[in-house]
C-alpha cells in the first residue's frame, strides 16, 4: 500500500469536502471493484494449496490414514478431515 498526501492527489474542493468528514487522520481508499484479484492469485499461492489439497484427497482415496496425512503434510486431523471431506467443485 503507497502512501500518498491527499493535497497532493485531490483537488482543492474535493479535499476540502474530504476534511468536513475526516480532518488530519489516515484514510485508506481501496481499488476499484473490478482491480480486485483474489487472495493468493499473484504470488501463486491459492495454486499451491490447491495443488496440496488435491495431493491429498488423492492420497486419502488410494488408503492414506488421517493420521498419516497429518504427519506427512503437517496439518492437523480436523484441518486434513475438512480437505478430504470436503466436496470438490
């Protein structure tokens, strides 16, 4: 997130009606509706989780115990049971 001086960006009306409602504090403006991108879409990781939560519904389906599940992926057994439990799309 860019900090940036409001008097710098706004115009000197709009500022002004800015003030009347907020005078002196931080403000955050968030993107535009249609800039947002999901959560992990960019760095990769949403794909990453996918990739691992479909490893283990696999891994789950060919006999894997929970228990193994949890010891191989670090996760705990009601985290691993929400994942291979879960109906996929």
């Amino acid at each position: 997130m860019k900090y940036v001086k409001a008097d710098m960006v706004l115009p000197e009306q709009l500022l002004r009606e800015v003030q009347k409602y907020m005078n002196g504090v931080m403000m955050y403006v968030p993107k535009a509706e249609g800039d947002r991108i999901g959560w992990g879409v960019k760095s990769g990781g949403r794909q990453r989780l996918e990739q691992r939560n479909g490893e283990m519904r696999e891994l789950f389906s060919q006999g894997a115990t929970i228990e193994q599940l949890t010891e191989r992926f670090y996760l705990s057994c009601d985290t691993i049971k929400k994942i291979v439990y879960a109906k996929t799309k």
